[in-house]
C-alpha cells in the first residue's frame, strides 16, 4: 500500500462525503479549526493524511479495529502468506 504523498481538494472529498468540517475531521482526531487550515493549504503530517486517506477513502472504521485484530493479520501474513493472500483477495471482491 503507497503512502499519500499529498492530498489535494480536501474540502471537495469532505463535501462529496457530505460532512461537515468538524464530522469529518473529527473522525481523523483533528479539531474542526485545524482540518480548516488543512483545507485552506497547510501543510498536513504525514499521519494525519494516512488517517484520512485509511477513514475517508478506504472506508476503514478505525473503532472496529483491535490491537489482536492486527497481531492476527501479521501473524497469518507471515506464517501462511498463500492463505493471507487468498483471504484479502476474497475480500476485495466483497
């Protein structure tokens, strides 16, 4: 999975989800005052845009996700990677 580089248009992609400033960045941890500033073109950390490329993008509802959740993945990725493969593969078809 590639790192975002740079994220353009951010308050086009918060309108198109329709959600209001403070919905949309609240999902990420950042104020409503300081996702404005992204907005309107700071420069954003590379974390932050991970979280919204992971929330807003992918779809992934980080208060489902459990740190054995994790272990598991990685534990299956290297101990058996045709299955881990065969298994992300199903789920990208869902």
């Amino acid at each position: 999975m590639k790192l975002f580089d740079e994220i353009f248009n951010l308050s086009e992609i918060r309108r198109k989800l329709r959600l209001s400033q403070y919905d949309f960045w609240n999902k990420v941890g950042v104020t409503q005052s300081g996702g404005s500033r992204y907005e309107n073109g700071r420069n954003m950390p590379k974390p932050v845009r991970e979280l919204v490329r992971l929330v807003h993008i992918q779809k992934v509802d980080l208060s489902k996700i459990q740190k054995d959740d994790l272990i598991v993945a990685k534990l299956l990725k290297t101990k058996n990677p045709n299955l881990y493969k065969s298994l992300k593969k199903m789920a990208k078809l869902k």
